[in-house]
C-alpha cells in the first residue's frame, strides 16, 4: 500500500489544497517581512527624532554679579561635557548658553554688556565679520531684558545662531560665528571673573544657582508680551536675518570690510604681576556694563520696567566697530599701571575687582567707582589707582555718538 503523504498529494483536490496553503504562507511570509521592516523604520525615525530633539546637557552654570547684586543666572548646555574651553569653542555641536534675568536692564546697558565684553575677547577681524548680524541680534527684543526673563542664545551647525525670548524664537539664520562671540565673553580670555569661567566649564560648583534657577520664571505677562512681537511681516533682502518663528534654509551672507584693520592676537587671561611694585600685563580685560556715580563702591539700582528711553535702533555696524577699536586702548592703557601692592603679596592675597570708568568725549576721566571687591581693601585701591595714572585717554572716535562712554573692567590679582 502506498504511503499517505503520496496519496494524499496525488489527489488532484489535495494538490491544490497545498498549493493554496503554500501561496499563503508565501504571502504570510511577505506580509510579515514588510510589517517588520515598516516597523523598524518607524523605530529607526523615533530614535533619530528622540536623538535630535534630546535635551542639552548641563556643562555648568554660574551668577553674574555687577555693581554689588546679582543680575543674571548664566548656564551653558553642551551633548557633551567639556572641561576645557577651547574644546567648547571648536566642537562643532549644538550649544545653548541660557541667562535667567535677576535685575532689571535698560537697553542701553544691556547691549553695552555685551558689545565691550566682545570687543575685549575678539580680534577686530573676528568682530566685523558679524558685526551686522551681531547688531540684528541685540536690536531682535523690543523691549530690555526683565526680572524673570529667560533668554536663550542657540548654536547648531546647520541652523546657525537663533536667539528666544521667554520660549519665542525672535531671530534665527545668523552665524555660528555670532554664538562664538557671545561665548567668548564667557570663556574666553577674560570672562567677567575666574569664578564666573571655572563655574560654567563644571570645575567648580555655585551652591546659590539652583535655588535662583528654580524661583526665576518670567511672568504670563512677559510671556505674552514677546510673543506679541514676532508678527507676520514682509520677507526681508536675502541678506539679511530672518525674524520670525520660522528657520531659513541656510545662512545669511555678509560682505566682509576690505580693509580690516589688524590687531593683536587674543592672549590669555590678564592676572597681576607676581611680585610688589611690579607692572600688570598689557592684555585686554573684559568688560561688562553700567557706570555709578564716582565714589569708592556701588550698589545696584534697578531700572524701571519696560525701559524705552535708551532706544538702541540707531546703533549702527560703524559706531559698533569704532567701540571695539576704542575698548581695548583703554583696558591695556589701565593694565600698565596696576601693581601689586606689597603687603598683599606678602599677605598672599588674591582677588577680582571689578572697576566701572566714566569717560568723555575728550578722553577724560569724569567717573570712577568699584562696584565687585575683591575682598582686600590693598587690591581695591591698587585697581582704583591704575585707572586715575592712566588718565587721560585718547578722545571718543566720531563715529560713537555717545557723549559719555562707560566701562566696567575686572581686574583679578592672582599669585603665581
């Protein structure tokens, strides 16, 4: 008797009976391998989604304090946590430098902040590169910067800089370059103090910042004011930044001077010679803002809310540039006259002082006030009197319109 399997498939219905099974599992087996591979590029879509939209990595935070109170929490988020500074500056990463605001601003100090500390840490080269870009960047808010506010400057390789305001993106498009040169003022050569630079590279830690991060919010009425602000509006020249919710395809372009102007190569932080009577280095300090009433010491004074007397609309890439030019003459002129008092040294003591300057149009000392101490009286006069040997200094440039220029220099005195 023949075996079953063989009668079974030699039956014409049996036969098609398997063939019928078999295209089904052929199907089946299809099927399967599409929705397998469906799934896994959904997976694959996910987890790059999930990758780019990952949240930045704290690399530190510090307080900038200025004019004896603090005015701002600055924090740095990198993919990545970075020790040294020049790593920070060169990897070519998203980055994200974020200011939760503690003291209210005008908006005259607030671009002064910004456009002194940097022109101290760029080459005149670097700066007018950016210079119209950076300008459209500081002019992007309406109004100046609030308690509470949170303001957030981006950087990525294929967007470039963009800037948000209390969660609205004001401007976008511009420069990586333009990043750079706001982080500089952090990490750069001469930050606002050595503090304020070790804080934010992580190798030291400010135990005041998370409970000022924590109690910093901006108001709901803040919060819709800037979103009032970005409007539909026309398309602007290729050439110029995109202002709106929306990112541009690619960067903008800017026409480079002809003739820049060529300057000396950044050099490291400016710490006051070692030994008594001895000479400070020539190098640039950084700059921050604001100058009080000349006296010994300051404390702050916040300005009015939604200050709109000091309208910066007219600030143009000339006056910006004859300020970067001007800034430095006058830091390098005050460093060749600090000294290191004697009993200090002998003491071992060491410090920042930071130091506001008030000059006028014909270079002449109308102002001076310390207003960050170092903690020793012998290093806050030291700083006081470098500046009055140094004056007077060369007359304000035409192109700055300004009939009182204002200059705050940290000075840090450091045994080595």
């Amino acid at each position: 008797m023949a075996p079953y399997s063989s009668n079974h498939h030699s039956s014409p219905k049996n036969a098609a009976i398997y063939r019928c099974s078999k295209t089904s599992a052929q199907v089946y087996r299809r099927l399967s391998r599409n929705f397998l591979c469906s799934l896994a590029g959904v997976i694959s879509l996910l987890l790059l989604s999930f990758s780019a939209q990952a949240e930045l990595r704290l690399n530190g935070s510090s307080i900038y304090t200025d004019l004896g109170k603090d005015q701002f929490v600055a924090s740095l988020f990198l993919e990545t946590a970075q020790k040294e500074a020049h790593n920070i500056e060169t990897m070519k990463s998203e980055k994200r430098m974020e200011l939760r605001v503690l003291n209210n601003y005008s908006m005259r100090r607030w671009v002064n902040m910004w456009m002194q500390s940097i022109s101290i840490n760029n080459s005149r080269e670097t700066f007018s590169e950016s210079a119209q870009q950076l300008i459209a960047l500081m002019q992007a808010p309406k109004s100046a910067p609030q308690t509470g506010d949170i303001i957030e400057y981006i950087s990525t390789p294929k967007g470039g800089t963009s800037m948000i305001f209390n969660g609205t993106e004001l401007i976008s498009g511009l420069s990586t370059d333009v990043f750079d040169l706001l982080l500089r003022t952090w990490i750069g050569a001469i930050p606002p103090s050595t503090s304020f630079k070790e804080e934010l590279l992580g190798t030291q830690i400010n135990s005041r910042v998370q409970g000022l991060v924590s109690n910093t919010q901006p108001s709901d009425a803040r919060i819709a004011l800037v979103a009032s602000w970005v409007a539909p509006a026309p398309a602007l020249a290729e050439t110029g930044p995109t202002i709106s919710k929306t990112k541009p395809k690619s960067d903008i372009a800017i026409a480079k001077p002809t003739t820049p102007v060529v300057v000396p190569e950044e050099q490291a932080p400016v710490h006051v010679a070692l030994q008594a009577g001895s000479d400070a280095s020539n190098s640039p300090a950084d700059s921050a803002s604001k100058i009080a009433p000349t006296g010994q010491s300051a404390t702050a004074e916040e300005a009015p809310a939604n200050t709109e007397d000091d309208d910066i609309a007219d600030f143009n890439v000339s006056e910006a540039l004859a300020q970067r030019d001007y800034t430095p003459g006058v830091v390098q002129e005050i460093y060749k006259h600090i000294s290191y008092p004697s009993r200090a040294v002998t003491k071992k003591q060491e410090g920042t002082v930071r130091i506001a300057v008030t000059i006028d149009r014909h270079g002449e000392l109308v102002g001076l006030v310390t207003t960050q101490e170092s903690g020793y009286a012998s290093l806050d006069k030291a700083a006081l009197r470098a500046v009055e040997k140094a004056a007077p200094f060369d007359a304000l440039p035409e192109e700055m319109k300004t009939q009182l220029f204002e200059l705050s220099i940290p000075i840090t005195f450091r045994l080595q």
